[in-house]
C-alpha cells in the first residue's frame, strides 16, 4: 500500500486526468461518495451532519457530500469557512448544486458568524471536516485556525475529508491547530501523516477508498514508502503440499551464543523453527552449545573451530545474537561474514563488529539482510540514535545503500530498506514487545524465509510483519506488560494460522 507526499498525490490527480481523461470532477464525486458510505458504516444512526467546507477542493469534496448525505436522508448543514466568492472550479459547480437544492448553507466570515455556525452545528450528530486537504503547506491562520478549534470544542465525532484539517500530508508533524478526527477517508492511497505519529493520532482510523484512479497513474509515480498489508505477507506463509519434506523448507544455520548469552542463541533457534525451516542448527562455543541444545531440542548444535565450514552446506544463516562484545569476537565475525557466502542475517553484536566501517558488510553485493535497533544503526554509520530516531526513513534509505543489504530499522513502525530506495513501513506490533530477546526470535525468523528460497527483502518484510503479528496476538491473550520473547515465538504458528484464516473468510 504505497505511502504518498503531497506533491506526489497532486502529480497523480494530474496524471489521471491529462493522461487517462478522467474529468477531475468525476474523482471529486467518486470521493465524496465514498465518505459517505464510511459515514453510513460508521456511524448508521447518524440523522444529522455539520460539514465544514473550506475553499478549495477540499472543500468540494464537501460539498458534494453534503448532497449525497441529503440524498440518504441525513440532514446536512454546511458551513463556508471564508469568503464563498473565491471559490472556484469543481468546487463552485458542487457548490451551485447544494444552492440549487436549498440545503442549509451559513458563511463564516467572522468571529460573529462562526459563534451563528457553532450554534446551529451543535445540533448535528457529527461533524464532516473538509477544509483543508493536502495542499495545506503552512499552519491555519486567523478565522481558519478558530474554526478548527471551535471544530473539536463541539465535542461531536469528526470525520475528516482526505486528512484533518491542520495535518500536513508529507510530514509526521501537524501543523497547529489541527482537527482530531475519529475517522479519515482518504483517497487512492495513505499519506505521510496517516501513517507516522504524532500526525496519524490526528486522523483517527484511516480508510483509503479508490475513487477510480487508475492503477497506472500511482506506478507510474514511482512511489518508494509503502506499508506493508497482510496481502504482502500470505503468499510466504501459504499451506504446504503434501509432497513437500524437511529438505523442501531449508536448513538454517545460527551462529549465536557465548558464556552467559546462550538465551540470545535459543530464542533465534526458536524463532527460526517456528517460522517454518525444515532444519535449524546452532554453531557456538561448547559450554553454550549444551544449554541450547536443551533450551531448543528440534534443532541441532555445533562447535568447533571451522565454523565456516559449518555453514558451507546450509541454505541461509544468522550471525550475531549473543556473541561477545570484544575485539577478538569482532575480527573472529569479520572474517566469518566475509567468508560466508549464503544468504545471510547480521544482528546485534555482528553489527557492531563493523561500527565505522558500514562499507565492509556487503563488498561483493550478496544477499543479506541487516536488523540493527537506532543504536546500533548509529554505530554502524558514525551517528547517535538521537539523530537516527528523527530520521528513522532517511537513515534506513541511507544505510541500506552505503552497505548494498536490505536494512530493518527495528522500534515502532519497524523499517524495511532495499539498496535502491524502496522502504516498507511495518504496522503491526505493541509496546509489551520492548523486552530482551526479541530481536533475537526476529533473526531467526527471516533467516528461516532466507532458508526456503525467499528474497532478502520480501523475506525480511513477512518476518517483521509476523513478528509484530505474533506479539499483537499475545497483548490479546497476556496484555502488553510481562511479555517475554519465548512466548512470542511459540505464538508464530498461530499467527501464521490468524493471517490465514483472515483471508479464507474474505
């Protein structure tokens, strides 16, 4: 599902009627009936609607709704926030409609007028907030900025027309003041502040509906920030033949663990077999190897020194969870993913083995996928987690390129990064998942889809989805306090089996 800025979204509308010839006033009424149809299923008791236009388009769309909630039988009173002179285009033909018909029309040109409107608007059973769409570049000034405060002083549900007014399309920061919504209807596909906090906690539930913008006209945009849906994820977690065997699902390969860490390398084991691999083995040292081995009976463990060895005959690996934090351990890592050839997972104390030298991960551009929290992505590219967290898309875009793997930006709204640019944003997952290990199931998990013949990026994708997933089921069974690694990863099967389910029943 992509994610559009403002400027791309006007470049779109452009497209769609230059190129395809859909009149910009046929996308004006598609919009304003499907805000309608999330009204009436939203909100079915809804006898009487205040709907508070603006100037532009935005409050076109406004317009037109208003008719077509007359049409249904709600009641509609619209409210012109300015001068109704300046309105122009398609917004003045929907407009002259609402006068033809002899809906309710009040202007608000003063503080006089506006204290009329909020009288009359009190009566409604919400309110259609249609004054300013993406367009809005700056903060609402003057009688425009009262409005939006008088808005939410009604104290009535808000159903914003494309985003609330005072959001700004393509930032997480709203402009102030901005309208709280309870629902938003956007059109052809999410925005900037949909998506990202504090902005989408202004838009309430969001609901993207297609008003008949060809598909063409969004690919043709390049759009590079998508969000990852559960149509992304099933095709990875699908039914299995039943010809299929161990053999068909890989064998994974972990390098993991060291004296007081053995924890980091069993949950990565669980992970990765819970997610699916035919095979998960364990290389670590030999005091670990026995408390893996029983913290983790399904897969199998090695030590010895020629680790390289090791996974020469696997099908995707893992390196980096609980392994030691000292300089020996670090070069020991460096020449271990130098050497390894397989597709490959660098986590947690593998990526600190290359702090400062971000080039060193991927020289001859193979396979791998890198899951660093901020601090250590900051590490990694010279920066502070500070600096990461205020730019989390930038960065990830950016680390992804400079080490030519796919980049996962663990925290809220997990990134994933191709090389190229692409970025997905994650939106599964709950803060009861802030607690060790849980990157650690994370490693495994994409290693076992590595495993099985899956490309990095699409493989890191439906593992953090899953991941997150599995933790939302768990918030739903435990709560989100005391949550524990382990428990996530026995959560898996079911949350392949909920993802699953959802799309059988349509």
């Amino acid at each position: 599902m992509h994610i559009l800025t403002s400027d791309q979204m006007k470049s779109i509308d452009r497209r769609a009627t230059d190129r395809f010839g859909i009149p910009s006033i046929v996308l004006m009424e598609n919009a304003a009936l499907a805000v309608v149809e999330a009204i009436g299923e939203h909100y079915p008791d809804c006898d009487r609607a205040a709907i508070f236009c603006g100037l532009g388009a935005n409050g076109g769309d406004g317009f037109a709704v208003a008719r077509h909630l007359e049409q249904r039988g709600v009641v509609p009173s619209v409210f012109i926030v300015g001068d109704r002179k300046k309105i122009r285009g398609d917004a003045a033909a929907n407009l002259a409609i609402c006068e033809q018909l002899a809906l309710p029309l009040y202007d608000i040109t003063d503080d006089e007028s506006l204290n009329e409107a909020l009288v009359h608007a009190a009566d409604a059973d919400l309110v259609v907030d249609a004054i300013f769409g993406t367009g809005l570049d700056r903060a609402p000034e003057g009688l425009y900025a009262e409005a939006i405060i008088s808005i939410g002083e009604l104290g009535l549900p808000i159903v914003a027309v494309d985003l609330p007014s005072g959001a700004n399309a393509s930032t997480s920061e709203p402009f102030q003041p901005c309208v709280h919504a309870a629902l938003t209807i956007t059109f052809a596909a999410l925005k900037i502040c949909h998506v990202f906090e504090p902005a989408a906690v202004f838009c309430g539930e969001v609901v993207v509906a297609e008003i008949s913008i060809p598909s063409a006209a969004i690919e043709d945009e390049n759009v590079t920030l998508a969000l990852t849906t559960p149509t992304d994820v099933r095709p990875h977690f699908a039914a299995r033949l039943s010809t299929t065997h161990k053999g068909t699902y890989g064998h994974a390969a972990i390098i993991a663990g060291s004296p007081g860490r053995s924890g980091a390398a069993v949950l990565a084991a669980r992970g990765a077999i819970r997610s699916g691999a035919g095979l998960v083995s364990v290389a670590t040292d030999a005091d670990t190897a026995t408390l893996v081995h029983a913290g983790s009976i399904e897969s199998m463990t090695f030590f010895g020194d020629d680790v390289a060895a090791f996974v020469a005959n696997k099908d995707a690996a893992l390196i980096g969870p609980g392994l030691a934090d000292d300089e020996e351990s670090y070069a020991r890592i460096r020449l271990l993913v130098e050497a390894i050839e397989l597709p490959l997972v660098i986590d947690a104390s593998a990526l600190n083995a290359f702090a400062l030298r971000a080039t060193e991960l991927n020289p001859h551009r193979r396979p791998r996928v890198l899951t660093p929290h901020p601090g250590e992505l900051a590490r990694l590219i010279g920066s502070t987690a500070k600096d990461i967290n205020a730019h989390r898309i930038d960065a990830a875009r950016e680390a992804a390129r400079a080490t030519g793997c796919v980049v996962v930006l663990k925290g809220f709204q997990s990134l994933i990064a191709e090389p190229d640019g692409h970025v997905n944003v994650n939106p599964t997952g709950n803060p009861g998942m802030a607690s060790g290990g849980m990157g650690d199931v994370l490693g495994g998990m994409i290693a076992a889809l590595l495993a099985r013949g899956i490309d990095p990026f699409h493989a890191a994708t439906a593992a953090v989805y899953l991941h997150g997933f599995a933790g939302d089921l768990l918030k739903e069974e435990m709560g989100d306090i005391g949550l524990t690694a382990g428990d996530l990863a026995e959560r898996i099967p079911f949350a392949v089996k909920r993802l699953n389910t959802a799309t059988e029943k349509g």
